[in-house]
C-alpha cells in the first residue's frame, strides 16, 4: 500500500535532501503509525497528523493513500532538555 508521508523541522533530515520533507512510503498492510517512527529511525518526541487528524495512538494503523505528517514536538522550559 502507498501512504504519503510529510516530515516536518529537523525530521526532514530522515529524508533525502531533495525530497523536501515529502514521500511516499511503500508499506505492508498493517503498518502502524509507531511502525513508520520506527521505520524511520525517529526515538524523539513527536506530534502525528493522520489525514489531517491529530494522533495520539501511534497503535493505529494506517491504510492505503493515507496522508501522515510527523511534526517535532514543541516544548520549553525543562521539557526542551529532556528532547536533546
């Protein structure tokens, strides 16, 4: 199945540079939101958007022609050290 993934801020690195943040992702069904963090290598704290829907059960699974987007968790004060 093909899922379109938009990566945002410093995840964009997961990508290659000329993919701007965007791709599309070959899955097999099944595949989870956490599967894709996985996936992608990506331990830090996150906010995910499926179809535009934010998420916070990264259990769910995604299905074909899914839109995800994973955004950097924004936070201050004694948060922002615990992300570094």
């Amino acid at each position: 199945m093909k899922v379109h993934l938009q990566l945002h801020s410093i995840l964009r690195d997961k990508l290659p540079t000329e993919a701007k943040g965007c791709t599309v992702l070959h899955l097999d069904e099944g595949t989870t939101l956490a599967g894709i963090l996985k996936m992608l290598d990506i331990k830090r704290k996150v906010v995910i958007s499926l179809n535009d829907i934010h998420q916070s059960d990264y259990s769910l699974e995604v299905q074909d022609g899914d839109e995800v987007k994973i955004f950097s968790a924004v936070s201050g004060g004694t948060d922002a050290l615990l992300l570094n």
